[in-house]
C-alpha cells in the first residue's frame, strides 16, 4: 500500500469518503420488457444489469430436475469494456465461472426454491463498468430483478465489500483499494434474520480484526438494504400510477 494513502490522518479515503461510508447507489427496475424481470444499479463507478426468467420449465436434459424446489442457474460475465483491460473472452472464463457459482450459492440461500419443483430460475448478470465491488453490485441488480419477477424470497439479499487499512475496517471498497491489496471480504446478507448467504475473504487476516471488518460489511449490506427497499417501495408505486389504482 506504500506510494498512496488510502486513508488520511482525518478518516477520509482516495474519494472523500468516511470509513464505513457507500459509494453513491442508483438503481432502477423493469429495464427489460421482454425479461420476467429485470434491473440496473449503479454503486459508484461499478455499473450491473441483471435479467431474470422463470420460473420454467426445465431446459435441455429434464434428469436435471430436482423434486423438491426449483434449479437456479446463474450466469455472469462482463463487458469487454468494462475495464481497462481487453478481454477475449468476457464470459466462460474462470473467474466468470467462479462468480456465476458464487451467485447460485447466495440465490439459493434467498429464494424460496421449494415453492416450484421441478422448474428452473435463470439469472444473467452483466457488468458494464467494474470499479471495485463487482460481486456486490451484481448480488443487489439480481436482487430486484428476482423481486421485480415477482419470484417469492426469504428476505432481499444484499451484499457489500470490505477490507481493513491502517487498522481501520472500510466498507464498499473502489477498485484503487482493492487494487491496493490487504485483506478484503465480501458478504451477502439477508438482512431480517441477520443470515449471512455467502462470505468469501481473499487474503488472511488476524481474527482479532476479523469481527470488525465483518461488522463494517454487515452494516454497509444494512444500508444497502435500505436503499434497494426505498427502489422497490418507489418501483411498485409508479407501477400502480401507470395501473391506474
């Protein structure tokens, strides 16, 4: 982390923001028509779209079909202009790979998938613009793309990185920080019962600060929460205008 401060002798980081502070968040649901549900999220410079279809019929091989709840397939990949890197292959590689399986693992914590046996829930997530907190901003767009399918959940699923600087917890970290390197988390939280849906650290960490930067992760996935519901609140109620009720 040498050759950049990311935190200032005043508490403030790279973008003028406190530790525990989020990025700005935007948000808006029903973007596709065609989709049975659909979102956009911007959480800083970190853009996600998200589609969501079914539940349906089981696709190809119907052995596939589990008896007691739906089968939820999650796809992810990027633009190639997403980053400052060119991509061949901006989906089926590795990492699109291990973030379409971390997906899964968080929506099958949350969707109440024994609601529909024998049927399938497709999730595309696409980054247009990654800038720290990918997997975040795709949790939250997959988020109201289930809800705006109207596909019934325990709860929303909202998810936020973190990591520890300078002996300070940060919570929703831009891509400068996480290029910095330290030790990061991200977690998807359902947010009512406190249940974590997946955590994932990608570098080791004292245990005596791991609880803090868990802390900070949970309370920016709290935040989160209340802003998508504020998205969800807002979407149904321009939804009844357009309805006539």
């Amino acid at each position: 982390m040498a050759g950049l401060e990311l935190l200032s002798d005043q508490g403030y980081r790279v973008d003028g923001r406190r530790a525990g502070e989020l990025r700005k968040i935007q948000a808006r649901m029903g973007v596709f028509a065609q989709a049975d549900g659909s979102a956009y999220i911007e959480q800083g410079n970190t853009k996600a779209l998200a589609v969501v279809y079914g539940p349906h019929e089981i696709r190809g091989s119907r052995s596939r079909a589990l008896p007691d709840r739906a089968l939820v397939n999650c796809q992810y990949s990027s633009a190639t202009f997403s980053t400052g890197e060119r991509k061949r292959r901006p989906h089926g590689d590795r990492k699109s790979c291990e973030m379409g399986l971390q997906l899964r693992q968080t929506f099958e914590a949350a969707i109440l998938t024994q609601l529909h046996p024998r049927s399938q829930i497709d999730i595309y997530v696409q980054v247009l613009q990654a800038d720290g907190g990918t997997y975040a901003a795709c949790v939250n767009a997959a988020t109201l793309a289930v809800l705006d399918a109207g596909i019934p959940m325990r709860d929303f699923v909202c998810a936020c990185s973190a990591g520890f600087v300078d002996g300070t917890a940060l919570a929703d970290l831009s891509h400068v920080e996480e290029a910095a390197g330290g030790p990061q988390l991200a977690l998807a939280l359902l947010p009512a019962s406190g249940q974590i849906a997946l955590l994932e650290m990608d570098a080791r960490l004292h245990e005596d600060h791991l609880e803090w930067v868990l802390e900070a992760a949970a309370q920016a996935a709290r935040d989160v929460h209340t802003l998508l519901d504020r998205v969800v609140r807002q979407h149904v109620h321009e939804a009844s205008i357009m309805l006539g009720d």
